[in-house]
C-alpha cells in the first residue's frame, strides 16, 4: 500500500502534498502503467486522512493526466513514467520555502455600439477596485519622491518582482526566484524582448488555430512566425518540426479559443522536444486564475523545471485579473536566459511606470490581488452559469451544443441553424451582437517562401461555432442578449422558408 509521511509536508496542505507524493510515485515506476491505485477509502483509512483529502488528490492527479479512472473500477496510474522528473525535489524545497516565508476578431478605434459584445475578453470594468487603489496611489504619492522618481532597471522594481514571485509560488506552485522575472508593458512588447533574446533568425511556431495577436507581436519584431495546426491533446509537435520551428508558443493550461488543455502526455512530449538542440517553448497561462472546476493545472514551466530540463520561459499579466489598461505583463526566464538578459538587454529601462509597479506590488502585498480574484471569479462563475442557462433553456437549446466551459473566460457555441460564416456573423450583428467563429482564429494556409503551408482551412464545424466571451458582460445583459439571438435566428429561418414558398 502506498505511503505518505505527512510530517515532511511544513506549511502545505495534505492534499497538495499527497497529491506531490503521488505524482511522484507514478513518474517513478511505483504504479506502473494501467496499475490500480487504491480507493479514496481504503487510502484515506491507510494514511489517516478524511476520504475528502484523497479524493481532491485524486481529482487534481485526474485533471493533469497523471491517473484515469474507470466507472466502477477504479482509478489507474496513465502511461507517463517515461519523463521521471524528480518531484521530491519540489516537495522539499516548496515545504521549506513555506516554512522560511511565515486573439483574432479584435480591432481598435472606434467601434460600432453593440447591445452585447461577445468578442472582447476585458475585465468586467464596474468591478474593478477603485477605492483601494485610489488609496493606495495617494499613499504612494506621499511618500519621499526618491523611488518614484529614479530610473527603473530593465527588469522592472524589486518589490514588484518579489510580490510576483510570492504570487507564482502559493497560487501556481511556480518557483520563480525575483532575479529570474522581468515586468513589461504588456504581452506584445514581452515577446518583443524574446525575439531579441532569442533572435530573430528562429523560426516561431504558433497554435493553429490561436489568438492571432501573439503571432503579429512576434512578426512585428522581426521573428519568422509559422502555424502549426492542433489535435484534441494540443499543438501538433510533428507540424512544429515540419516548418523548421525552433521556438514552441503554446497556452497548454486553457488554449485559446478552442478551451482545451494539454494532457501530461502531449507536455511531456513537447519538453522532450525542447531538450533537443537550442530549442525553448513560450508558455502563455494567460487566464489560469479563473478555473472553475479543481485548481489551476500544474505550468509547463513547473514541469520542465522539476525534470531538470529547464526550456520554458513563462508569460503571464495581468490584465485578465485587473484591467486591460494596467498594461503590466512579466516573463519568467530560466537561470540561463536571465544572465543572458541582463547581459544582452541589461541596458534597457523598464517600460512600465514606477507608479504603476510600487501601486502593484503594495496591492498584492496587502492581500488585495487574492480577495480580488476570488471576487471576479465568484462573479464570472454566475455569469457564465447564467448565460448557459439562458442559452440552453431558450429557444436555442435545441440547436445548440457547448463546449470548454469549465475554464478560462469564454466557451464554444456550435449553433445548428443553417447559417454559418459571415451570413451569421452579419445576422447576429443587425440584432446587436457581437461575434468572432472559431473559424476566424484560423490561420491562412498560404505557403510560404519555404513551401510550408500549415495546416490549411479551418473545418466546416468552424464557420457556426461562436467563440462567447462573456467576461464584459453584465449580468442584467445575459437573457435580453440570448433572446436577441434567438430572434434573429428565427427570423433568418422564416426568411428562408418565405423564399422557398
């Protein structure tokens, strides 16, 4: 029977370090694959815990792909031992870290007034806390001006950096030590200072279909940009390899806009991938924080770090948790490329305000980041309910399916009604409703001047499939939008039927 000594554990909970010791039982061969673990019970029994302790370990092991169950037979080690990465090492070092510390469719400029605009993925502006960062500005402007005032290094303040280090690591299990994170304006200038570091003669690949922004960032600054086309697990390494790709862009914890999430197996197979030759892999966990179901999935960064492999540089910002105008994004950099940053890039000046990081970082530091998040997911959480409901007790129900809805800040709505592509786009927008289809995420399949084309049109299913993002939406919205979109649907199908009378 497996064991588990709890008295290792320091400062973290029992699940999360059972969930570790498992983990690191199956990369280590203990349960090989298709081996049965025991049940919630029989291990809750054995080790002393509540049967609620195994089973939240088992349903975070379920949703990272390290085990599978089997209605009325239990649950299984998955197929992944080959990797082995040594998650000890983290158990350890997280227990005593503890211990020591106490995307396409989007345009600008002026914009047509939609009754509901579904394409946007803002933060819902009314929540934002406006009275607590007031107060914190003020405090700051009171302050002695030397800090304000003085010239900021190129990887952004100190007390910022440090806030997002202690952020990473209690939310995301991400060690990231202070000197490793980089603060930018934004994520379009973050890649901007990756192709300089990584150099503009790589070839980047990019998930087809994905949020076309990220390959415009990257081919603004020189660097050779190629999609490389999905499956249900991810992005497609075999594409990856076909257009010569050094450099991987990937959102493995919630892939924009399909909703999926790469399995261990897929991770696994891409940090193999990196570790041959000078290769890294881009990871984007752009909307980590708002999972509605389990916690976050452990980063590819985490994984690639533990197995020793150390490829992946880490992006995130927040502009999803807070507002798109605090332009404020950051990249973790393994201990490799940081030093060769600082000797590379070391020149620069940071281009976030220090206003803006001192305003951050006393935010985060106060506990205000965290009550916020809980906040705006609880809010997101009903809206989303809300409008599900609405979509699939309405009119629509009957021909529409749903999909990814359990994560991330925007779902999948496959409307079987006739119409598809800009002939729905145009009839949903005359009755005030802004939309983006899969189908638009798609990359052209135009060679290029090596011949590699990528991975061609999008499918059928494409061109009636809305990407619904719901985050700018007021709850007060939900059901008059959803009653406008069943009225212009209606109409189009008695439009159609008058015709053919």
């Amino acid at each position: 029977m497996f064991t588990c000594d709890f008295s290792k554990r320091g400062e973290l909970p029992l699940w999360e370090y059972l969930c570790a010791g498992l983990k690191r039982a199956v990369s280590d061969g203990t349960f090989p694959p298709g081996e049965k673990l025991p049940s919630k019970r029989a291990l809750a029994g054995h080790l002393g815990v509540s049967v609620i302790t195994v089973a939240a370990a088992y349903s975070q092991l379920i949703s990272e792909g390290w085990i599978y169950s089997i209605e009325r037979k239990g649950f299984f080690a998955a197929p992944v031992a080959e990797m082995r990465p040594d998650f000890s090492r983290r158990v350890r070092s997280t227990a005593a870290s503890r211990t020591r510390s106490g995307k396409a469719g989007t345009t600008g400029g002026n914009r047509q007034a939609f009754f509901a605009d579904f394409t946007g993925s803002s933060a819902a502006p009314e929540k934002f806390p406006f009275s607590r960062w007031s107060a914190i500005i003020r405090s700051i402007l009171r302050d002695p001006p030397e800090k304000l005032l003085t010239r900021c290094g190129p990887q952004g303040l100190p007390e910022l950096r440090e806030e997002i280090s202690s952020y990473l690591f209690k939310f995301r299990s991400i060690q990231a030590p202070p000197e490793r994170i980089v603060v930018c304006p934004g994520t379009e200038y973050a890649y901007g200072m990756l192709v300089q570091l990584l150099g503009r003669e790589r070839i980047y690949a990019v998930e087809n279909p994905g949020y076309r922004k990220t390959a415009e960032a990257l081919r603004i600054h020189g660097a050779q940009c190629r999609p490389a086309g999905m499956d249900g697990e991810g992005i497609r390494i075999d594409e990856a390899e076909a257009c010569g790709a050094s450099v991987i862009h990937v959102s493995p914890s919630h892939h924009y806009p399909t909703g999926k999430v790469t399995p261990l197996k897929r991770r696994l197979e891409l940090l193999a991938w990196s570790a041959e030759g000078n290769r890294w892999i881009l990871e984007d966990d752009y909307d980590s924080e708002f999972r509605f179901s389990g916690r976050p999935l452990e980063s590819l960064q985490s994984l690639s770090e533990n197995a020793g492999n150390r490829r992946v540089i880490y992006t995130n910002t927040f502009t999803r948790t807070l507002a798109p105008s605090l332009r404020i994004s950051y990249i973790v950099l393994p201990e490799t490329l940081a030093e060769e940053f600082r000797q590379k890039l070391g020149f620069l000046s940071c281009a976030v305000p220090n206003l803006d990081q001192m305003a951050l970082a006393r935010f985060m530091h106060d506990g205000n980041l965290e009550t916020h998040i809980l906040r705006m997911k609880n809010h997101y959480r009903t809206v989303r309910n809300n409008l599900i409901a609405a979509i699939a007790n309405g009119r629509l129900g009957g021909a529409a399916k749903i999909r990814e809805e359990n994560a991330g800040l925007h779902f999948l709505l496959t409307l079987d009604t006739g119409l598809r592509g800009a002939a729905l786009k145009q009839t949903l927008a005359e009755s005030g409703i802004r939309v983006n289809l899969l189908a638009d995420y798609f990359f052209p399949g135009v060679p290029d001047q090596t011949g590699y084309a990528g991975s061609g049109a999008p499918p059928e299913e494409a061109e009636r499939t809305l990407v619904v993002n719901y985050s700018a939406l007021g709850r007060e919205r939900i059901t008059p939008a959803v009653r406008r979109m069943e009225q212009a649907l209606a109409a189009y199908t008695r439009r159609g039927r008058q015709k053919a009378d």
